[in-house]
C-alpha cells in the first residue's frame, strides 16, 4: 500500500501520517475534522466527522489513530473512540459497549484487509476497524446504516493542506 505512508516534514503543522478517508465531494453532506492533540503538541489522531443535509446530525465518523495514541487504548468492552464521539454528538448519552468483534477479510482495491466488524449494544450503531501498513488504525463508525464492503472502495488519502495550522 504504497499511498499509506508516513510523511516527513522538519517541522510538522498537521499530523505526520496520510489521512485516509472518504472524499468529502462524494459525500452529500457536510465535513467537519477534528484534531486529537498530544500533551507535547503532536497530532494523536484525526477523525471526520460526516453530517447529512438537513440538519439530520451526523451519519458517520472515520478516525485515523497512530500507534501510541491514547485514544487507541481501551478498557475491555469500552467503545471504540470514534463511536463514543458519533454518540456523544447525536445527544445520545445511553450507556454502550462492545458487544462481539468478528475479524473479516475485504479487498481494498489489489489490497486484502484484516477489517474488525464491532457489534455495539446500541444496535444502531455499525463500527468497523483496520490497521493500515503504516501502524494507523482506521475505524469508521455510522448511525443507523450498515458498512458495506462498498464503503471501503471510497477510502482515500486526503490531502495534507486540509489540515495545516493557520
């Protein structure tokens, strides 16, 4: 997976890893991003947050997480970070929790994927994970929708300008 790579920059302003996401001009919606800063100001992970038209809320989030990033580390049966933010902004503040996780294999393109299907106790909740070849743990988490092997076919890098300071 060549397109998954770190970059090196002498002086990082965004993270120091490809973003992989769905493009936000195949999404029908609005795009917001959110920055996990680390206590030393590096970047701990982005997350995109996808709200449809109409004010709906939010139908999906994608986190892209790097190895040792606090957020990666979870107690047994704590939700994953991205669904525990895809609740917290639906107004939804019932308890949830992993239920099962069942490892599956999905091609991305000429690339096998070792993708984690979580069931969360808030059925309506659809979460799923992979680790990229760089060490980067995607997880995407929708409301309401199933994740298709579809959806992996979308995920891109995005580009780097979108998240530079200033």
């Amino acid at each position: 997976m060549s397109f998954l790579r770190r970059r090196s920059a002498a002086t990082p302003t965004g993270p120091d890893f490809d973003v992989l996401a769905m493009d936000p001009g195949d999404w029908p919606g609005d795009l917001g991003a959110g920055l996990l800063p680390g206590p030393d100001g590096s970047c701990q992970g982005i997350y995109l947050r996808y709200d449809l038209f109409g004010g709906r809320g939010p139908a999906m989030l994608i986190g892209n997480l790097p190895e040792g990033s606090p957020a990666r580390e979870l107690e047994e049966g704590q939700v994953p970070f991205e669904v525990a933010q895809l609740l917290a902004a639906l107004g939804n503040d019932e308890p949830a929790e992993v239920v099962q996780a069942e490892d599956t294999p999905v091609m991305q393109g000429d690339n096998l994927l070792i993708v984690r299907r979580i069931k969360i106790s808030e059925s309506r909740v659809a979460c799923a994970q992979f680790e990229r070849s760089d060490g980067v743990q995607v997880t995407i988490a929708t409301w309401d929708r199933p994740i298709t092997d579809d959806l992996y076919q979308l995920l891109k890098p995005l580009p780097a300008e979108m998240f530079q300071a200033g």
